[in-house]
C-alpha cells in the first residue's frame, strides 16, 4: 500500500511507444498504461528513442531540454534530451541521429545491439538532468535489458541513483543476442559480467537475460504466461533462469486504452455502437469491411479477422497448419500484418 501523501515517481522507458511509434503491442502498453495511472499517488513518464521516422506532427514540438557526450566502450557519442507533453503524460526521447535515423525503428541485430546499448546507458545518463527521480524504473523487452545491469553495475555508485529500482517486463520470443567478444567491445561491461549466470547464454551475451538477472522485479504478459516460461516448451531457454526469479516473477495482464478503443466514439468505426445497440448497428462495420475488400458482401458469412505481427511467436505455424481446412469451409479469412518475408 501507498503511504498517504508520499509520490511515487516511475519512468517506463522502452524502445516504442503509441502515438510517436509502433510496431506491436509494447508501443500501446508503453503508450497508453501511464495515462490511466491515479495522478495523485504517481508521477508517471516515458523515455523512447527520437527516431527520425517519428512523424513530423510529434517532432516539430519537441522541446530541447540539453545534451552531453557518454563514452560506449571506447567511443563517445552525442546524447540530446527532448521533452513533450502528450495527454498529460511528459514524454522524453533520446536523440542520435547515428542510431536514431532510417525508415523504421529495428533494423539488422548487430546494428540494434549497439543501438539499444547507447540507448540504455543514453538513458540512465540523461535522468540526473531532468529534475525528476524515477523510485521505480520499468524496463520493456531485450531493447532496455542493460538497463538494470548498467543500474546495479556503474550507475549505483552515484549518489542519485541510489534507491532507484528496476522492474522489466519480458515477451520471451526476442532476447538480443550476439556474440560476447563484441556486446564487450560495444558495451563496455567487464569480463565478470559475461558468465553463465549473468548475460552470458549458450556462448553469446543475451541482454534480455541480463535484463532479467539484474532486475529488482520481473513481469509478464499474465499469471498463465508467467508459469508456462517456467517450462522449456514455452521458456526459449530460459526456464532455468525463470525458475530462479520465480519469486520476483508476476504477472499482469495488459489493459486496453478505452479512449481509443470504444466503439461508441471510435471515428475509424462505419457504425458506432454500445451494448444496447450492437445487434442493429455491428453488422454494418462487417459489411462495408467486405466491400471494402471487395469480398462478397453478406452480414450472414462467417468471417475470420487476425490484426497481428505474422510470426511463430503469435501461432502463426498453427494457422498455416489448418489453412487448407479453413480455405475448404465457406468462409472469409482477413489478415493484417507485417512479419519476416
């Protein structure tokens, strides 16, 4: 429980975040959760990368706050600090044009291992000039798992950061991982760092391990989840390691923003509707689907919908699996998506 009148203050930082940018699920969670958060008790922001492919609309009101060089490894790199208030919530982006620029966010994973260690060290770096002392730092997927390791390793000697603890949340399918002799190279961490019960996994450097390892607190996607990771079908290798931090391990189920999401109110609807009249009105949105997709346009057809990323991660083999089943009943099968080629 909260002591009465005591803030707490949490910083999620993450790799996306909804509106500036998305590619699945973690940009709504990082994007929307901060907003519905009880204002009084917590003082929630958020931390991303500036990318360049953020719409112009966003960046043109970024406000400078300052910049300053860090060292990675043995190279030194420019960190700049931008500030927007979006719904209420103070938004912060780390800018370098180096590993910020280009179409999307992720690109080949030697290139966003080295990206996502300057951004994590970026971050930490960034907190002590922004006047605000994050009690809890939350941490998202292998993007920001040095975060926690960078925390315990080097940042924890300064005096502001004592205190500060870390939480991340984990989707196990994407950890991060290359080659040790060059995360040493990149990252700077010492010898010590890469063993088998620190970041070092199957003779790479895994940073979503090490992000688990380091960590004040572990959660997942929900309580079914958090115990299947414990198991190899479902632990990519981790249920070891899962196992060990059972008891720092919970898990939440993700919300959904009802701003966004109500069909009363939502613009992208033909017809908006609400418990009472979805019967006469729902079946309209079906319809002008279908003919927008030039389907045949009947309320009556059984149709499929999937809004996903197209990987195994998601079942995607167990689809492909009874395609040909699904394809022989009279049915409509719609799909949106992107994945691997």
């Amino acid at each position: 429980m909260q002591k009465e009148g005591v803030m707490k203050n949490v910083l999620f930082i993450a790799s996306e975040a909804v509106p500036f940018i998305k590619t699945g699920g973690l940009a709504d969670v990082v994007g929307s959760l901060p907003k519905y958060f009880n204002k009084d008790e917590f003082d929630v922001r958020v931390m991303i990368p500036k990318y360049t492919c953020i719409p112009w609309e966003y960046r043109k009101d970024m406000v400078y706050k300052t910049h300053f060089y860090i060292d990675l490894a043995w190279r030194s790199q420019y960190v700049g600090v931008f500030e927007l208030q979006y719904n209420g919530i103070t938004f912060y982006f780390i800018d370098n044009e180096f590993y910020f620029s280009g179409p999307k966010p992720y690109s080949w994973i030697h290139e966003d291992i080295e990206k996502f260690a300057f951004f994590s060290k970026a971050a930490l770096s960034a907190i002590p000039v922004l006047g605000f002392k994050p009690d809890i730092i939350h941490c998202h997927d292998w993007q920001t798992g040095l975060i926690p390791v960078y925390l315990k390793e080097r940042f924890s000697q300064g005096e502001f950061y004592q205190g500060i603890k870390s939480i991340i949340t984990i989707h196990l399918k994407f950890q991060g991982i290359w080659d040790i002799k060059k995360v040493k190279d990149i990252t700077g961490l010492p010898d010590s760092y890469f063993t088998p019960d620190k970041l070092e996994a199957y003779n790479d450097a895994n940073y979503l391990k090490g992000g688990i390892v380091y960590a004040d607190r572990v959660t997942t996607v929900s309580a079914t989840y958090a115990e299947e990771i414990k198991t190899p079908f479902y632990g990519e290798h981790l249920d070891g390691l899962m196992n060990a931090r059972a008891n720092c391990l919970s898990g939440i189920v993700n919300g959904i923003d009802y701003d966004v999401y109500n069909p009363e109110t939502d613009k992208s609807l033909v017809a908006n509707y609400n418990q009472v009249t979805f019967r006469k009105e729902k079946w309209k949105n079906k319809v002008a689907l279908q003919k927008e997709l030039g389907l045949t346009e009947d309320k009556g057809k059984f149709m499929i919908g999937i809004v996903s990323r197209l990987t195994d991660q998601k079942g995607f083999d167990l689809v492909a699996y009874v395609m040909d089943q699904i394809c022989a009943e009279d049915v409509q099968l719609v799909v949106l998506g992107t994945g691997d080629e």
